[in-house]
C-alpha cells in the first residue's frame, strides 16, 4: 500500500506543527514541506525580541478567544481541543520547558528563539518530513476528489492527498492566490498590531519612559483600550497601543492613520474627581511648585511638559493656580489629544487581519468547505490576536488540528 502524501505550503510555525503533527499521527504518510524563502521558522525567530514569545498563560478556552479581534467565535472549539496547557505539555515532552512571565506571555527557559527552531527541525528530521527550501508553488489544481497536483518553480510536479496552506498572512501571498483559484473568497488584509507615530512637545525627546496603566480610546469610534504605554522615539507604544491597533486595524486603516488618540493616563481618576483631588493638594501644598509638586506616580520628565502644556509657569506655586488651570491640567492628565499621523511596525513583528474567510473553513478540520482535501492554518486565514502570544497560539491549534485530520 502506497504512502498518502501531504504537501505543506509555508515553513512557518503553522506549517512546521503541522507538518509534525500529521507525521506523528500516521507513519504511512509522506509529508513534505516547501518554503519559498531560504529561511525558514522567520516568525519565530524574531519573536519576543529573539526569545520566542511560544504561547500565553491563559488556559481557559472562554476568556482566552477574547484575545482576537478576528476568529473568537471560530477559535473557540479548537481551543477546547488544543490550547495553551497543551502547548505547555507538548513542548514539555520534546525537553522543552516553558516558562510564564508576570503578564503571562510564555517563553522556553532558555530565552531564545532557536531552541524553538531545533526542536521543529530535529522533530522533522526524525519523522522524515522533507523540507524543501528556496521553492515555490506555482500552482495548485484539484484534479479529482480529495488529490492535488502541485507544480512549483522548480522541479517536476507532484500529485498529493492533502494540502495545507500554511503561507502566513501579508499583502502578497502566494496562498491567497492558491485559496482563491480553488474556490475561496479572500479578505482583504491590513496591518494590525504596529506602534502610532506622533510628533507632540508633550512627549518629543522622552523616549523611554513608560506608565503602568493607562486608558485610551480613539474619539467618534468606539475604540478604547488599557494597558502599559511606553513613549518611543517616534511616538507610542506598549501594549496598550498594540491592542487598541489590532481591534482596530480596519477602522484605523480606513482613517489612513490620521486621527485623535485620547489618553487617560490617570486612569482611576475622571476629569472632575482629579479637579477635585488637585484643589486638595492646592490647599496642602500652597507654597510648593505645581512642576515639581503633582504627588502622582507620573515620570518626573513628562509631568513637566503637561504642566506647562496646561498653561502654568516653571515657577508658578500652588496658591497661584486659579481653577481654570486646574480644569486644564485634569483634562491635559484624563483626557489629552496626541495626533496621530501614521504608523510603525511592532519591531521585526507584523501580524496582519484578513485572509481566507472563515466561514469557508471547517475548524473542526481546518479543511476548505468548497475544496476536499485542501486545509488551512496560520495567519493565512482572517484570524490575528493581540501580542502576547496569542498569534503562536492560533497557529499551533490550527496545525495540530490540520495536522490530525490530514491523516
């Protein structure tokens, strides 16, 4: 009896789970994997800043699909199949050890991304996955029910079972192009997780500097996130910034990256309380200067430049303050408008929304509901999740699964 034959389209880490997962599951299989770049495991290699953000210490299937702008609904069986916990164990049974950070992001102990990569590559090697780099597909055709013929750049063609789309998301991408000759309809994709660039004296020449908890939201949308804020070189980031961009990456493309960001950066205060909060310390700290008297756990650097984008003097002490400026600092600290003009990629990391439809797909299977035999995984379907983890995440499930049901 002959071998049935996967082929896997992208050597990412959707494609690699599954690849390993499908030769796991049935030795008489012949798996094959073709990447088109000369590297392979990209994603993973830059992840996390070179340590490899593996996955997020979330183990609740309910609360982790909100971690997805796009694909909650359609990620949450596949969760209750493989999640986070089954990452953690299956990592665990390669000799690989993860460990979870105080925000809950999950990392190999080791701290760096290639022990990630070797597991996958020495897991290949001993199932006989067969890695083809430097190749690409140039066409996929459906020849009959549940067989392929797969012709690529170089070399002869191959007649397959199963394929597996594994192709990551992008503008260019060669699996749109394949999902679509056989049948699928695809999203268009946009970015979504990238940092906001804004030019602003209140913040200008203060990178670095950082605030625990702040609230923000995106005035006449409905946008609004919290989290950590960190002023960079040319604007903001954090994680506050990184999910408000990934719930609204459509909304925010459709603005061509040009509107108000409001920020709370006293976020337990409202405008009025923290008007009613600072006339107190007025009162208990007549003589003191405002700049260098504001008694809130602010940067010492930046509580100056809000204090004088309020209206006051360097100088100007606390029994001088009349209450219109106090109205101006409250609002400055609980609601200030930053600019925004454009964006920034997260690092090395882009992630973006859109891809093949999910209602085209059956995620018990990942298989295509329009063409037998063809699956998806990874970020070439309209699914993208917030930093932290969750994208690795999404990409293991839909390979496990894939991977499973291939054979």
């Amino acid at each position: 009896m002959s071998k049935k034959r996967i082929v896997v389209i992208g050597g990412g880490a959707a494609g690699f789970f599954g690849a390993i997962t499908a030769a796991e599951t049935n030795s008489n299989v012949e798996v094959i994997i073709v990447e088109k770049s000369p590297n392979i495991l990209s994603k993973v290699r830059i992840s996390g800043g070179g340590r490899c953000n593996v996955t997020h210490n979330c183990l609740d299937p309910n609360i982790l699909v909100n971690n997805y702008p796009r694909g909650y609904k359609e990620l949450l069986g596949p969760f209750n199949r493989f999640q986070p916990k089954d990452t953690i164990a299956w990592f665990k049974q390669k000799g690989i050890k993860l460990k979870a950070e105080a925000d809950g992001r999950m990392f190999p102990i080791t701290d760096n991304s290639q022990t990630i990569i070797d597991c996958f590559l020495k897991s290949a090697h001993q199932l006989g996955i067969k890695l083809y780099t430097r190749t690409s597909v140039d066409e996929v055709k459906a020849v009959e029910y549940q067989k392929f013929n797969v012709s690529f750049n170089i070399g002869d063609p191959l007649i397959c079972d199963r394929v597996l789309v594994a192709t990551g998301g992008g503008q260019s991408n060669k699996g749109f192009e394949i999902a679509q000759s056989l049948g699928h309809s695809i999203v268009p994709p946009v970015p979504s997780l990238f940092t906001f660039n804004i030019e602003d004296p209140r913040i200008n020449d203060l990178q670095g500097l950082s605030f625990p908890d702040v609230e923000l939201s995106v005035p006449s949308t409905a946008l609004a996130a919290k989290g950590p804020l960190l002023i960079t070189h040319w604007g903001l980031s954090g994680p506050a910034v990184l999910k408000l961009s990934a719930w609204g990456a459509r909304i925010l493309h459709d603005l061509n990256y040009n509107f108000d960001l409001k920020i709370n950066f006293l976020p337990h205060f409202t405008t009025e309380s923290l008007v009613s909060e600072l006339k107190k310390i007025k009162l208990s700290l007549k003589q003191k200067q405002v700049a260098k008297n504001l008694l809130f756990d602010l940067p010492k650097r930046f509580r100056e430049r809000v204090v004088l984008a309020s209206g006051f003097t360097e100088a100007q002490t606390w029994s001088q303050v009349p209450d219109n400026l106090i109205v101006n600092l409250a609002k400055q600290l609980t609601q200030g408008i930053y600019p925004v003009h454009g964006k920034s990629t997260n690092k090395d990391e882009f992630v973006t929304c859109g891809g093949v439809s999910l209602k085209e797909v059956n995620f018990k299977t990942m298989e295509s509901k329009l063409c037998p035999g063809l699956h998806f995984a990874g970020e070439v379907l309209d699914i993208d999740g917030v930093t932290g983890g969750f994208n690795f995440q999404a990409a293991w499930t839909g390979g496990w699964i894939a991977g499973k049901a291939m054979c």
